[in-house]
C-alpha cells in the first residue's frame, strides 16, 4: 500500500521520483503526488488516479530541484482527490505516509483547538501540522519529527522535507516498511526496493520507531528520543531487470513463467548431498512442535492449508490454519511447545504480523516463510525460511505462492525424518520426485496456448464455481481468488463434497464449473461430484492428469497436466490456474498487475 519514494542528491530529481513511483505502481494507489525543494521553496503537484495523470501535470507545469519526496496513495481515510494526495504540507513542511495514525481523530481535535487548520480528510494531515508546531517551538527538522511521533499512534512510514533546511530528508518508520538507499552523494528513501534499483543496491533497512535524518552524504538513525542506533549498509541480491517486464505483456506473466526458475532458487543449497534431508544446514536443532499453527492472509492462506496437508502426512504433527486478521481476536490457545508459522510473501501484512506478535508474547516460536529479505515478519520470527522467489510485482500473488509451497514441503519433510514418521526412503523418493517438478512446470507452461482457448470461449461469464477435495480444494480456492481478484469475475472456490449441501443449487448452464480432478486419494468421489454438477447442466472443465479417459468423457473441456505424487500436484494445477485467471482478465482489457482497489502489500489491518 502506498508506496514512497525520497530523494537527495545532485540531479535533478522530479524525473527520477516519477520513475521510483512507476517502479511501485504494483503497490496500488488511487492518487498521487510530489514535492520538490526549487532552491527557494517547495513546490507541490498532486493529481487524482493513475501516475500518467502526475506525469501530464507535471509536463505542463515541470518542477525542478535537486531534494523531493513522492507518493502514490491507496485510500484509507477521505476518499481519492487532489487535496487527499500526498504530500501534505503545512508552512513549508510536507510530508508523505504510509500506514494509519489512530489517534489521528483526537490529534486533529486538539491542533484545531489550538488554530491548526485542515485541507484534507487524511490521518496523515496531523504529522504535518504536529511537526510544525513542534518546530514552530523552536525544534529542528529532525527533533520536531520525533517529538512529533512520540504522540502518534498506529503505523507509519513517513518521509519529510522543510523548506527551512532544505539538503535533508528526515524518514520515519513504525509497522510500515522504509528503506534508505546509499548511492555516491546522492541518497534515496523508498517503501520498496525496486523504487532506487537502477541507482543502487546498497540499502540500509530501517526497524520500528526508528527515525533517519537524511542528506546526500550521510545517514544517522535513532530512537524516537534521538538514542543513536547503528543499522548495517547490506548489498541487496537483486537487479534493476528483475523488476523489469523483461517483454512480457505483464509482471504477472513475466511471474508464471518465472515460477521452474523460482522453484529451483527455492531449493538450491537446500538439499544434503544425498537428498536425504532437507534444510540441515538453516535449521539444525529442529525439535518436533506438539502441534504447529498457521497463519496468513489471501494467497499465502491457501499456500498454509496445502502446507497442512504436507505436514500432517509427512510428519504426522497436528497442524491448524489460520486466518491472520481472525486469529488474534479470538484469543488463540497458544503457547510454549508450539511452533507457529507465519507465511507472508511481503513480510508486511499487518494482519499476519500482528498475529505473530500474539503468539509469540503467548510463548510460541516463530516460524517465517517470506519472500521479503529483511522484512517485518522476517525481523520478528525466531526462524526464517526465505522463498527466494526474487521481487514479485504483480498484486496477484503467483511465484511466491508456489515458492511458499515449496518451502512447506522441504520442512514437512524435514520434520517428518526429525520425528522419525517418515521413513527415509519415502522421504528421499519424495524429494528426487520434487526435483523434477521445475521441468513438469515448464510442460504446463506449454500449454499456454490450450488454457487461452478456454479463457476466450468462458470469458463472459459472470460466475465460476472451483471445485477440489483434498489437498485440490485450497488450489480451487487459489483458483478463484485469482481469478476474481484480477477479472473482476465472481468466482467461488469450494470443496468439492460440500457442494451437495449448498452451491449445487447454483449451478445452470450458464455456469462454468472447474474441477480440479487429478489422479489420487479423492479421484473416485470428485469424479462423482462432477457428474453431479453435469447432471444439472454445468458447463465442466476439467484440470485432470495425463490421458484421463473417464474425465474426459464427462467434462466439457479438459486440461491434462503431468501426473504426480498428489503432496505434489498443486505446483502444477496451480500454475495452469494462474494462466486461466491471467488470459481471461487480459483479454477482458483489465489492469492485470494493478487490479483495482488491490495493494500488494496490505499494512493496515
Ligand atoms: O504479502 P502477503 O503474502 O502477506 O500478502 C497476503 C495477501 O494480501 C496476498 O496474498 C493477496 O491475497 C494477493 N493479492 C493474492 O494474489
């Protein structure tokens, strides 16, 4: 959400600002805005919706200067405008946010009480108007900032610039993600990455309530009460082409067809010499949990209810899943001798890291699965398994979803032969079969053409029903997600046995109903479910394995997929899924990376 963009240096930084907000469009926003200092003042243009809007309005009125901050805006307090756009500046100070300040309603109060005046409906407005007063109190940028935050409460990553001391960038950070950029005199401030990726790679990562003070040459970082901390300069492992489209019509695309080569990140150096034993070397002293609990949001939900079924089986350790945002409202039963797992592609997800945070206070160690190097949830777990997906930049979560599930299958394994259940035969059967599964990828990748047919000749539909039973039925779900999260379409992901007792009545010839039918444990009884559908005039497409007669001669339209041990199979269903999702969007001419009212990393809970 929201996604920042700082600048001080020597060039002249409006282009460069523009181009890091481009950079952390898939972020999503609904408006935008700059301020650059021109020498003697700061200058400001801000426009509603996509950042071609900002890009126009600064063609026709250019800023220029050398000391700027940027924004893109996903709407959470006051609805998408010009005066709710960031930067907010009060006599001379402007401020960008991301995050919600939730005392902002008392904040507000108190600052008109005392002649503060307000332009917008934002939250964001009171650091602008705290930080003026407190330097209006004699305070320099940097002591009125984090006098200022030492009376706000919620999340925040903040960049500010005064016209009064104009060579510094002062950036601030609680519970929202920033970044600080080391380049040669020149230094950058960013919610992501990928924003200063063309200028460098040397990053500083900032922690919580910390503050920096800024300038072209030097970095100093505190406390929120200016106790000095010292934060390494790290070599971030990415380069400016990997947030590239590299001649893909999309990220998301370029994403899917990036998924054998992720998968293959995901395990390399994961595997003893003999593919006996899975993350020896990251976790040593793995000890057998009494029980394990999952949390998560959206896709990295479904990746946690396949990881169930990896874990269960393999392992035979009881395992529950959660959904991150209902987990700590419920005060979960958690404690000493449990392991909890929080899988998150971003490592921001407010939700997923608020979770954490409770069961962790409960006793509970901590387990992250994230893509995010460095990353909030990342910080805060007693382990962390990384996904090596490298930067995912579509909203719809693709490579990350299957390097997730990778990551849960090598550590159910690894925890099976820890717990002495899983026979180690089995277990490196398992994994030789596991290897091969970035090449089986690349066989469903192939069929590229095959699921564009399907996507064309169903594209109209208003609704879809997904269906799966077992370890199908989160890839159904996954499915659907998918699809409705970028097509706009209503799609429904549902067990397939469940079906009778509900959905089924849904079902005409107006609906197109996807089976996921691979060859394994519930084979006999979805096949069943799916003649039901058909019975009531469904319109049966069929993701089935390799040369499946009886499917075929039930469905509408079939898919055939290589055949694989079922603990396997989703890696594969799952990227044929993401194909159907991302044809029928594009050919429906829909903003596949930037779906609407989505954000990529969701900071608020
Ligand atoms: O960064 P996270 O994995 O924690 O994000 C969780 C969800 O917000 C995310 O998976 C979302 O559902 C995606 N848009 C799915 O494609």
């Amino acid at each position: 959400m929201c996604g920042i963009i700082g600048y001080v240096g020597s060039r002249d930084c409006a282009p460069l600002i523009l181009e890091g907000l481009k950079r952390l469009e898939y972020r999503g926003y609904d408006s935008a805005g700059i301020a650059v200092f021109d020498g003697t003042r700061l200058k400001i243009t801000r426009s509603v919706g996509k950042l071609a809007n900002l890009e126009k309005a600064l063609r026709e009125k250019p800023l220029s200067g050398t000391v700027g901050i940027g924004h893109t805006r996903w709407a959470t307090h006051g609805k998408p405008s010009e005066q709710n756009a960031h930067p907010h500046e009060v006599n001379g100070i402007a401020v960008i946010h991301n995050g919600i300040i939730e005392n902002y309603v008392d904040l507000k109060a108190e600052l008109s009480a005392a002649g503060s005046v307000f332009k917008s409906e934002t939250d964001t407005e009171v650091i602008a108007h705290l930080v003026d007063q407190e330097a209006g109190r004699g305070k320099g940028l940097f002591e009125a900032v984090c006098a200022a935050l030492r009376r706000v409460r919620g999340a925040y990553a903040i960049v500010v610039v005064s016209e009064r001391e104009p060579g510094k960038l002062v950036a601030a950070k609680n519970a929202s993600p920033m970044i600080v950029g080391i380049g040669d005199d020149e230094r950058f401030i960013a919610s992501d990455v990928p924003a200063i990726l063309p200028y460098t790679r040397q990053v500083m990562y900032m922690y919580e309530e910390e503050v920096a003070e800024v300038t072209a040459r030097t970095v100093r970082v505190t406390d929120l009460h200016g106790a000095e901390k010292t934060r390494e300069v790290r070599v971030v492992d990415a380069t400016p082409a990997m947030a590239e489209k590299g001649g893909h019509r999309h990220f998301m695309h370029k994403e899917i067809f990036e998924q054998p080569r992720a998968l293959m990140d995901t395990i390399r150096g994961r595997l003893s010499a003999d593919r006996k034993t899975p993350l020896d070397g990251e976790m040593p002293g793995l000890s057998v949990p009494g029980a394990v609990k999952i949390i998560a949001c959206g896709t990295s939900w479904h990746a946690a209810l396949i990881g169930k079924f990896m874990i269960e089986e393999l392992a035979r350790v009881p395992v529950e899943v959660d959904l991150a945002s209902e987990f700590r409202y419920r005060d979960p039963i958690v404690g000493k001798g449990e392991l909890v797992v929080a899988i998150s592609q971003s490592g921001e997800t407010a939700d997923t890291l608020a979770a954490l945070r409770e069961a962790r206070s409960k006793g509970a160690h901590a387990l992250a699965i994230c893509n995010v190097v460095d990353s909030s949830i990342a910080r805060e777990a007693d382990t962390v398994l990384y996904t090596r997906a490298g930067p995912e930049i579509g909203v719809a979560s693709t490579k990350a979803f299957v390097t997730q599930m990778a990551v849960l299958f090598l550590f159910a394994v690894r925890l099976g032969l820890v717990s002495g259940r899983l026979d180690p035969a089995r277990a490196q059967a398992l994994v030789r079969e596991f290897t091969h599964i970035p090449s089986l990828m690349e066989e469903v990748l192939r069929l590229e053409q095959k699921v564009q047919d399907l996507a064309r000749e169903f594209m109209h539909a208003s609704d879809f029903l997904y269906l799966g039973r077992g370890i199908n039925y989160p890839v159904a779900l996954e499915g659907a997600l998918k699809l409705k999260e970028i097509s706009y379409i209503h799609a429904e992901g549902y067990p397939a046995g469940e079906m009778k007792h509900g959905p089924i009545a849904l079902i005409d010839e107006e609906m197109p109903v996807l089976v996921v039918a691979t060859r394994g444990r519930s084979y006999e009884k979805v096949l069943s479910n799916v003649q039901e559908a058909k019975a009531r005039g469904g319109r049966i497409i069929a993701l089935v394995t390799w040369g499946d007669a009886r499917t075929r001669e039930i469905a509408d339209r079939v898919l055939e997929i290589p055949d694989v041990h079922d603990l396997l199979q989703p890696f594969l269903t799952s990227v044929s899924l993401q194909l159907l999702a991302y044809h029928i969007a594009d050919l429906k001419g829909n903003d596949v990376d930037q779906p609407r009212n989505l954000a990529k990393s969701v900071t608020v809970e």
